[in-house]
C-alpha cells in the first residue's frame, strides 16, 4: 500500500486504528490508496491535491474541520481534472442515486468487513 | 438530506462509476481499509521489535523495562501502564491473552483483532495453547515450551518475535514492514 498519510496529512486515528464516522469515509480513503495501488495516478498527485484542499480550508474554512470532505474533494478533484470521472458525470449519478425511493435495495455489505476473517479461533 | 448522507451518496455514485470504468474493485477498496486497520496501528509495535532486532542494547533494555525503553519512540499515546516485553526463541514461544476482558498494548499494537475478545480464545488459549495456535498456524516442536501472559489492567504484554531468517542485509525500516501484529500477539512466526 502506499505510504500512510503523515502529520497533518494524516486521517483521524485512535489507539493507532483509522476512525470512520460513517462508512463513507472508509470507502473514500481505500478508493484513493486502490486507485495509486492499481497505478490510476500515483500517490504524490492524490498527496498534493489533499494538501491543496486543506491549504484552501486553512485560508477560508469556517466551522469545524471534517477531514475526509476534504479527502473526497481532493480525491473527487484528482480524478476530474485526469479526465476519468468528469465533475457532471458524478453529479448526474450522484442526484440519480438520491432520488432512489427510501428502502431501496442496494447492497450495502461491501461496508463491512467480512465476518470470519479474524476469528480463526473456534 | 445530511451532509453525510449527501456525501455518502456523493461516494458510492463516485465508487460505481470508478468501477464501470474498471479502474477499481470494491475488494480493492476493502483491503486498503484493512490494511489500515492492521498495519497502521501496530506499526509502532513493528519499529520497537525492528530496533530490538538491529540494536543489541536496545533488547536489553526493552527486555529488563519494556514501558521505559518504548519511551525512547516517542509515540503519541505512550500510555502509563506496564509494557512487558516477552521474547520468543528456539525453545520458548509466548503468547498473549487477556482472560477477562480485552486488555491489549494498544499504544503499541493498535486496537486488539476480533478474536482477541472472542471467549473462545480467551479461555481455550490457556487450556490448549498448542492446539489454539496450531489453528493460527503455528505448529510448535514437542520441545518448545509454551508460555501463555495473561494481560490485566494493570500488565501489557509484547511478543518480540525471533528474527526470520534472510533479513541480515536488511535496515531498521525494512524489518520493522515484515513484523506483523499477530507475531506480535504471539500467534503468528515470521
């Protein structure tokens, strides 16, 4: 994997564990590590777009600071300015996928670990 | 509709259309959540076996007062209470459970895995230590003594794994990426 975000790059962690507020932000974070992984773009450009993305809340951020909306954006602004995920295409599916009825059927295992993997002993 | 919820959906939308276009799998992503997990955390625990492993001194003084010689690291979270250091060699493999609940050297090791609460390991691994970490893997020669640490409250303790043969070219940094956190617990050889 590339290397963990250090300093004030770094995600929020307790007790040395990555803390998700919601599985979102865990889906954000793997996308960005497999995407340089897979050779999508390398680690320093997704590193230096994060970086641009905190500086800008540093100028004018008001509130409190929520670290992977700005992982999102940097990452969301990476793959835009690469060409391969255009700005409107996200947004189209974005609101597409809003506008599902409530209770719809999607398949949210993919936010979970699986189950058994570290529970050899039995 | 939350922000949260707003960029949930702004994340899935984002993670389908990466997806479609077959630059990523949702396995991919899983892993690197795992990895975090896993390796991020006890990374701390990896430098202090790494240097104990490269520095001579440094294992004598880890081995006599395991919280004072992690001192020298500088963690973040360097908690207060008692670091044991237990070191694994040809004759003796130790391992680490906490009978009664789940205490853990999570300032060195990161939060404990799953089964580490498990009652199951809990109980067994002091019953059977053998067969417990043969079901890790671990098969131990009928001459190796077995020693099983109970953590409190009050003790932590660290496995110091034996060195894995063919790493003599390598530095600090790079044995520390071998040490894994399982080693470290006592259920794993390297």
């Amino acid at each position: 994997m590339s290397e963990p975000l250090q300093g004030a790059l770094a995600p929020p962690m307790v007790n040395g564990e990555a803390v998700f507020e919601a599985p979102w932000q865990g889906r954000v974070l793997g996308m960005a590590h497999a995407l340089a992984a897979a050779g999508v773009f390398e680690w320093d450009e997704f590193r230096d777009c994060l970086i641009e993305a905190l500086a800008q809340w540093d100028r004018e951020g008001e509130g409190a600071f929520e670290y992977y909306d700005h992982f999102q954006r940097a990452l969301e602004t990476l793959l835009s300015r690469r060409g391969l995920v255009p700005a409107d295409a996200l947004g189209a599916r974005a609101s597409a996928l809003a506008s599902r009825p409530h209770g719809h059927d999607h398949n949210h295992d993919h936010d979970h670990p699986p189950a058994d993997r570290d529970s050899p002993v039995r | 509709m939350s922000d949260h919820d707003h960029r949930a959906i702004r994340a899935e939308a984002l993670e389908a259309l990466l997806a479609e276009r077959g630059l990523l799998t949702a396995d991919a992503v899983d892993r690197v959540i795992e990895t975090y997990n896993e390796r991020v955390g006890p990374m701390n625990g990896a430098r202090v076996v790494a240097r104990a492993w490269t520095d001579p001194a440094f294992r004598s003084r880890l081995l006599a007062d395991g919280s004072a010689a992690i001192r020298e690291f500088a963690f973040p979270d360097v908690q207060t209470d008692k670091l044991v250091v237990v070191e694994n060699t040809d004759r003796v493999h130790n391992v680490v459970v906490c009978t009664l609940c789940s205490c853990y050297p999570w300032a060195v090791l990161g939060l404990p895995p799953r089964w580490y609460k498990d009652p199951a390991y809990r109980s067994r691994v002091v019953r059977e230590p053998r067969r417990v970490l043969a079901e890790f893997g671990v098969s131990l020669e009928a001459d190796v003594e077995v020693r099983v640490w109970d953590s409190s409250a009050e003790v932590r303790y660290l496995v110091l794994p034996q060195r894995p043969d063919g790493t003599a070219g390598l530095d600090e940094q790079a044995l520390a990426a071998r040490v894994t956190r399982d080693a470290m617990i006592g259920v794993a050889r390297l």
